[in-house]
C-alpha cells in the first residue's frame, strides 16, 4: 500500500521518479499542469508525446513519456473527465489515478506526484475530485511505495490534508485497542472537543506517574483533528493500519516499556470501540460548551453515553 502525502508547491519542481500530468486527449500540450510541465520539461515531452501516442490518449487513460529536463524521470500523462463539458461520469476520474499507478507500476516507478487531476480547467468540484483521488489511491494495489499529491494553493492543500485526515482519530483509537491486544493496558485515551467546538482532540498516556505535566516527554501523546493526518511524527490515514499507529504510540511514549495489565480498562475500552464502530462517531470525553454529565458520550451531543472508564488500579 502506498504512503500518501500532501504537499503544496508546482509540480514541476517535486523530486519524485514520475511525476503525472493533466493532460487532454490529444496530449500535445495546453495550459495549466500540461503547460507548465511541457514548460519546465522542454520539448523532448512534445516530441516522446507525437512519437509515443500519434492518435492521442482516451479520457481516463494513462500513458508515460520521458520528462525531458524535469527533476523526474518519466511524465505519466493521464486524460481526466472535462466535468464543464459535461463528462460527469467519476469512474473516469477514479481510472486516472488507477491507470497512472499501474504505468508508474509498469515503468518501475517507486515515487508518484499527482496533481488534482480535472480540479482545474476541466471544472470538477474540488470536494469530490479529492476524494476521487485519495480513496482510488487507497484502494488500488500497487509497487509505487510513495504517492505525493501537489496543491498548487493553500486552499487546496487544506482541502486535501482534512480530507487525508478524516480517518485518523479511528486509526488512532485503533492502534490503542491493537496494544492492549499486545497486553499494554496500561496504555489509556481521554478524548474531548477543543473549546472552539471544531476539533476533535484525543490525549494518550502510559500510565506511569506524573501524567500530563505539560513537559515534553510527560508521558502523554497529543493528537489534535486540526492537525489532519499528522499524528506522532508520522502521517496516519485510512492505509495506515492498527498495528503500524500500536507502533507509534509505543515509540512516542518511551516509559510504557513493559506491557502491563489493566483489564478492567481494557474491557471498557473495548466496549467504547464497539459504540463507536456501531455509531460510526468519537467518543467525546470532555467539552466546555455542554453541561458535564458523568461518563463519556459517542459523538457530540448524541445523547449516546458510557459510564466512565474505570479508575487505574493502585501501583503495586
Ligand atoms: N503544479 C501543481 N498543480 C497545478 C499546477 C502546477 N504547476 N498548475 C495547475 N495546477 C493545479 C490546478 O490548480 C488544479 O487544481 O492542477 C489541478 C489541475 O488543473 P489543470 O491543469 O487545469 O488540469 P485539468 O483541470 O485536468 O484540465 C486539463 O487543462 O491545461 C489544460 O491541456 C490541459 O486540456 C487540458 C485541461
């Protein structure tokens, strides 16, 4: 499964094997992505683009030149849906993202920078050709170990990072359930919304004393929903797995050295992971902006509660 990152720059200048342009089904050139890679690659791209596709490319394939004088080594040009002419059909643009990796697959390619492939001239709403792209790269099995998505402007990088985001705190409640399967029960989460009522915030401790003193290595792990999907130096998103996000709490909370039992928590927890799979929402521990009841509630104001998780049991 690729790793995927966003970055916001021109992707002309990124640093990767293959980089993916918006091309159009005639592939001799034109503007945005397409300009300015013909552009910055020089006209070695124009002439492997006449030699190597004289008929064009259909809408939804995917075909590589040489990159000229790009950092790249190759150019895979892929054909997006003109969604402002009217080709609305998403499988098209899902086949861009799929067809690219299986030529990056093909040409040996190990690092891809894809543009929002129809996001521009082609007019696709930018939500959805997000979405298109990260959840066609996340299901497609393919040898590109690195997948970096480019935004060319802020907004766009924001759209994409929140969208790459989304399934981060599930991974993250996940990768706690994964170490007490481990037998680090000991390994607790107290949840809560930000003040400002827009994030989601989570706090992992290890349990040992001197919890949560606000110092660097006080035993706590932070995630905040603000931060997207970076989440204890790494990125965390839907192709990340338990095991892999159990591996970086342990590394992030060095004094949890051995696992210990807590049972009794780890029987709660169990039961706040079967609510939240069942109610596909977060568990909400803690928010300023609503009266405290006792006990945690499953989403935001859902009325859905668990009593509270059980007190640590007494050093022994
Ligand atoms: N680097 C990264 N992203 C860029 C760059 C760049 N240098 N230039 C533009 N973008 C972004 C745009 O902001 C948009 O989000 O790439 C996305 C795709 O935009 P377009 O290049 O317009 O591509 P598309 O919408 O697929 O339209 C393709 O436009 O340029 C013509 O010949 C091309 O006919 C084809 C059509």
């Amino acid at each position: 499964m690729s790793k995927v990152r966003v970055v916001q720059g021109d992707i002309t200048e990124q640093q990767v094997d293959a980089i993916v342009n918006a091309a159009n089904q005639a592939m001799r050139g034109g503007g945005g992505v397409d300009g300015a890679i013909h552009r910055a690659g020089g006209p070695a791209v124009l002439q492997d683009c006449i030699a190597r596709f004289p008929q064009g490319l259909p809408t939804g394939d995917a075909g590589w030149t040489t990159a000229g004088r790009l950092p790249a080594r190759w150019v895979i040009h892929t054909v997006g849906p003109n969604h402002s002419a009217g080709q609305t059909d998403r499988s098209l643009l899902e086949s861009c993202y799929r067809r690219s990796l299986a030529v990056a697959d093909g040409i040996g390619a190990r690092s891809i920078a894809f543009p929002l492939i129809s996001a521009g001239v082609y007019g696709w709403p930018k939500n959805d050709a997000i979405d298109a792209a990260l959840t066609t790269v996340w299901s497609t099995d393919s040898t590109v170990e690195s997948v970096r998505f480019v935004a060319f402007d802020g907004d766009t990088c924001d759209r994409l990072r929140a969208a790459q985001g989304r399934d981060t705190p599930r991974r993250i409640l996940e990768g706690v359930a994964a170490l007490h399967a481990r037998g680090f029960e000991q390994i607790r989460v107290l949840t809560g919304m930000a003040p400002s009522g827009m994030h989601w915030r989570a706090s992992i401790t290890d349990g040992e004393t001197g919890d949560d003193d606000g110092s660097e290595d006080d035993g706590v792990l932070r995630y905040t929903t603000g931060a997207g999907p970076d989440f204890a130096d790494a990125v965390v998103d839907r192709s990340t797995t338990a095991a892999e996000v159990a591996d970086l709490i342990l590394a992030a909370l060095p004094r949890a050295r051995e696992p210990r039992p807590d049972t009794v928590y780890a029987v709660w927890f169990a039961r706040l992971m079967r609510l939240v799979a069942e109610h596909d929402r977060l568990p909400v521990a803690y928010s300023d902006s609503y009266v405290q009841e006792p006990g945690w509630e499953i989403g935001w104001g859902t009325g859905i509660r668990i009593d509270e998780p059980p007190p640590r049991p007494l050093a022994p």
